[in-house]
C-alpha cells in the first residue's frame, strides 16, 4: 500500500481503509498474506487502524518506500528494494493481496512493472485518476486486465468511490466496466451478481482477438477447402469466447535457446510476447519452463524411427524356418539318445549274435538317420535268435519312424508355404540399429527439446547419437520441410526420420493418401518419452483457463479424434504386413540357399575323402 495522502488528512486516510476493507471482505481469502508498501506519512496509522478487524491469519507486512520528490530512478530504486522483500514473503504463502494508494501515474506504472503478478495474487489501486487512466497507460492497462485487479476512483465532491475492473486484453478504444460503489453511509453496492475478484479468463465478457504463434506446416495441415480445421484452436476459442489469428513464425521452428541467450521459434514469439499462446504441442523441459508456461498435458508422446519399407524379397534361407530351434534340439538329442539306449538293450541280452557290430551306437544312429531321409529300412529275422528280430528293437525303430513321419510331413507342408513368402525389409527398428549402420543418415526437426537433450548426453546410445551428429550423419530441417525430405531421402532408404509417433503417423497417413501405398514404416522401439502442452506467456491467467480446457478434450478422447480426422488415412498404414504370399513358379531365387547346402556337403565331403586318403598313406608309409 502506498500512501500519497497528507499528514493532516487522518479522516480521507480512515475513508480509503474503510473502502479498500470492505473490497477485501468481499471475498477474502484466509490462506492470503497482506502486504503493504507505504510511503512514510503520518497518515500511515490511521490507514493501518481501518484494517484491525479484519482477519488475516497470515499477517500482513509493511514496506516504506522513501519518495525522492521528482528523482524518479531514485524512487524505482527504493521500490524495487522493497519488492525484493516483498517476493520473498510471496515465495512463502499461497497468495497475497496488494493494496495501492496513489494519484501518481508514473509510480503506479513502475509499482505495476515489477508487481507481483500471479493468478492466485489480488490487486486494489484506489486513486483519485480518471479510469481512462488505466487504459491509456500500457503497463497499467497490462496489469489491471490479467490480475485480479479492482480499480476504486475517489470521487472528493460526493466523499464515495467507484469500483471499476478492466477486462482482459482492453486496449486504448474500450471502456472500462463497473463492479460497485462505496460510500460511507451505503458501505460497497456491487453493480452486478459477478463478485468483485472473480476469475475473468474462464469465460471472457467481450471476445477480444488474441493471436496464436504457428508455423507453415501447421497452418497448411489446418487449411482445407478454405476452411480451418483447427480443432483445438476453435475448442478453445468457443469455450473461453475469442477470436483468433496466426501469427506465423519465419523459421518455421517449435524454438530452442541461442548462443546469445534468445530463443528462436514460437517458443521465442510467446516469450516476446509477439503472440498470446501457442497450440504446438510442445514438449516440456526444464529451460522452457524459466521462460514460458506450460498447460496441462494435452498428449503423451514417444519419439520412433520413420524409415523406407523395402521390396518384397525372397529369403533363400526360407527352408531353414518351418522347423524351430527348440524342434531342432529335439531331433538332435533323439538321434543321439535312442541309439544308446539301443546299444545298452542289445548288451544286456543273454544271448549272443551273429554280428554284434550291427548293434553299436554308430549303426544305429545311421538306421535313424536313413528313416529320417525316407531311405529304407530292413529289420531281418535270424531263426538262430530267440524272439526273431526282438521285439524291443522293432518297438524302438516303429516309434522312431512314427516321429520321423510327423516330421517330414509338417515340414513339406511348411516348406511350400515359406517357399512362396516375401519378405518386407524394415532393418531400423531401434535406434542401435541406426547409429551402427554408417550407411544411414537420421534426420531430425531443428530446435527441439530432443536435440538439445541429445546434445547434453555423456553416456549411453544418446552419446552415440551426438557422436553421429559430429561426423555428419545427422540432418536438421523445420518440420515445414518434412515432406520433402520423407519423398525425397527417406524413401531411397539411405535415410530415416525420427519425430514423435503422432508426426509419422500423420506423414504416413498423408502419403499413403496420396500413393495408395504404405511405402514407410515406423520402429518398434519407442524412446524418450515427453508431455506435449500448450504454452503460454510466463504468469499468464491464460494459461489456467486454457488447461481447464485440456482437461475436458482428453477426458472426452477428442484430440486424437481431431488429429485422426485432419488425416483420413491416419492408421491405414498402422498394421502393414512384414510378410506377403505370391502365386509363382519356383525359381533359382527361391532355392539357391539349398543348393548351397549342397553343394557345401560335396565340398566337406571331398575335403574328408582326401583326408583319408592322406592318412591311410600316412599309415600305409609308417607301417612299411
């Protein structure tokens, strides 16, 4: 509170506490801390001595604020000494509530520039200037239509005050609106049903035209048939009542910090104030967040890999999956077990064979070998052995050949399925895939949070990825030039994007629009996850109204409706197949894997005979 009433007017001291009272009492806030800013003036106490019935639980503070006469940096000075003091009392409590006394335009603009201006935080400025006042001063103007802000207008003839407010965004052209009246005798008559401290950007009086910061690429997408299809700007427009138009950023960039400490962008825009908000959405980081405000999360997002869906091929190594490595296992371990348990049955026999060397391990294991190749198999019968062929052997073989039988028959079948598949190549489905390939380039939208996070790694796959950036395999475009790049670099394959999921998807359902092709594909790892938000200007009451909002389009599941809509094709692309069957005649494509095999056994075999060859000579020659 500042006092500019003299030393001998104890009674227009009394008549100001009285009516700025019965203005707090209105709507008071208990959990509020009062503070005063006063100028020494021995109409301090009979001001002070208005306020002894009113109940602040919190306290309140006095702050003296030495007048130099005309030197006013003097007096900016002493003001902002006391403010400093004042925001650490403000760091403290839920709210506080500023009562301002004063006839001098200049203090009360300076008092306004560095006011503690918050959403939760109440403004009282009672004056004996015009209201027009408060609209041509800029800085007046900015403060008393974003706070919670009653303008009270003494009037000396009639001993009464006039409350007024601004409405948000007023300008010089627009009026100001009255709440009520005071008076000694009649105390405070509101002049509507709205109290006096009410929330003024839920719902908007007038429609003032408020400008959001853009970009190309948004304003294209949001443009059809001469329509808008902002979605999300005409849900906020409808529900707080404004208008809206762009403001459209020239480097088409969401913003990041500069070497000079700027900020580039929309961010930037919001920041200089060149525009009320913007929809981006924009991920949250803690640089953003010193110099613009966040709203409610809109969407939750992860970054994924864009990349160049190849030809359907053929795998000539195709013959290998009908039979899984756990079956292989299996058949292994069979071909090496049945056999021994053979060999341990014929040695516990009582009786003896004719030739015992058809019953070791090795001549069993190549009679199983020979079923399992469809070559045949001959069990004689010896009228010499009791039992003829043995029952045990026969059972053996018989569940062998059982098995083996299963075995050939899926897999034949299998083999001519596979035979037909062509398989899709999608090689980049992690970002290891990406950075270990030097043959790809990643691109990336210029001046995000991403890369600044990607930048400041030190370890990890991240470190990795700046470590591409300096060799030159990394590419910064705006997202404006996204599509270019998707036509021109990412479909040769040599290239792979990486945005959020709720951009590629967007890409892709936009080509596939226009080819009738699901030419790309996005990865299956899924990494630094954000919260997309709507930002507006740092303290901004805006921005509250607008998260309240959010609440109600993510509740409803409307703004993946919006973007789904604002691309028809969205998910046709979502689910395409890795794998596609033809109707073809076999070729030398389809089987020379197998003819590998084979001719890689005749190699091993030869090599083998030749080893023989060279150690029976050995032998031959040692033994001579």
């Amino acid at each position: 509170m500042l006092l500019m009433i003299s030393e001998d007017s104890q009674e227009e001291a009394l008549m100001f506490a009285k009516a700025a009272k019965s203005v707090l009492e209105t709507h008071h806030d208990l959990r509020c801390s009062t503070i005063f800013f006063s100028e020494a003036s021995g109409a301090l106490k009979s001001f002070l001595d208005g306020f002894v019935s009113l109940r602040v639980p919190y306290g309140m503070s006095v702050f003296e604020v030495e007048m130099e006469g005309q030197d006013i940096n003097k007096t900016h000075a002493h003001l902002t000494k006391a403010m400093t003091g004042a925001r650490q009392i403000r760091r403290k409590y839920w709210c506080i509530t500023m009562v301002v006394l004063s006839d001098d335009v200049a203090f009360l603009a300076a008092l306004a520039e560095r006011s503690l201006v918050m959403t939760s935080s109440r403004l009282i400025a009672l004056t004996r200037l015009p209201a027009q006042t408060f609209l041509e001063n800029e800085k007046l103007r900015t403060t008393f239509s974003t706070m919670n802000a009653v303008i009270g207008i003494f009037y000396e003839k009639s001993k009464r005050f006039t409350m007024y407010y601004l409405e948000p965004y007023s300008n010089t052209e627009d009026e100001v609106t009255r709440a009520a009246h005071w008076s000694l005798k009649e105390g405070l008559v509101q002049a509507s049903r709205l109290p006096l401290f009410y929330d003024k950007f839920i719902r908007f009086k007038r429609r003032p035209t408020l400008k959001i910061a853009t970009e190309a690429f948004h304003s294209r997408q949001t443009q059809k048939d001469g329509r808008n299809t902002d979605h999300t700007a005409d849900y906020f427009a409808q529900g707080i009542n404004f208008n809206y138009r762009y403001e459209h950023i020239p480097d088409g960039t969401f913003g990041s910090k500069q070497d000079d400490g700027s900020w580039s962008g929309m961010i930037g825009a919001v920041l200089r104030k060149e525009a009320d908000f913007a929809n981006g959405p924009f991920s949250l980081s803690p640089s953003r967040v010193e110099i613009v405000d966040f709203t409610s999360p809109i969407s939750i997002q992860y970054s994924v890999i864009l990349g160049g869906r190849g030809l359907p091929q053929v795998d000539p190594w195709a013959f290998l999956f009908p039979l899984g490595p756990f079956v292989c296992a299996a058949i292994l371990a069979a071909l090496v077990v049945v056999p021994l348990i053979m060999v341990l049955l014929f040695t516990c026999a009582s009786f003896s064979f004719p030739n015992p060397a058809r019953f070791t391990w090795p001549a069993n294991l190549f009679e199983m070998i020979r079923v399992l190749l469809l070559q045949g198999e001959c069990l004689l019968t010896d009228n010499k052995i009791p039992g003829g062929a043995w029952w045990w052997r026969r059972l053996a073989m018989g569940g062998w050949m059982l098995t083996a039988l299963v075995l050939i028959k899926s897999y034949a079948g299998n083999l001519m399925s596979v035979l037909t598949v062509r398989y899709v190549q999608q090689p980049y489905q992690s970002l290891s895939d990406v950075v270990r390939d030097p043959s790809v380039s990643m691109i990336w939208q210029t001046n995000t949070s991403n890369v600044q996070f990607i930048r400041s790694a030190e370890t990890g796959i991240y470190r990795e990825l700046a470590e591409a950036e300096k060799n030159g395999r990394t590419k910064f475009q705006p997202i404006m030039n996204f599509f270019w790049s998707l036509d021109k670099l990412v479909r040769r394959r040599d290239h792979v994007l990486i945005d959020v999921e709720i951009m590629i998807m967007l890409m892709i359902g936009h080509d596939f629009t226009f080819t009738g092709r699901c030419d790309f594909y996005k990865s299956k790892e899924k990494f630094l996850p954000v919260m997309l938000s709507v930002i507006g200007q740092k303290n901004s009451p805006l921005v509250p109204s607008l998260s309240r909002r959010i609440y109600s389009i993510t509740e409803a599941g409307l703004y993946y409706h919006w973007v789904k809509t604002m691309v028809p094709n969205y998910t046709s692309c979502a689910s395409s197949p890795t794998k596609i069957t033809v109707s073809t005649t076999l070729s030398v494509d389809n089987l020379w894997g197998m003819f590998v095999v084979l001719v890689g056994g005749y190699v091993v075999g030869l090599l083998v005979l030749l080893a023989e060859v060279v150690a029976g000579c050995f032998f031959l020659s040692a033994a001579a």
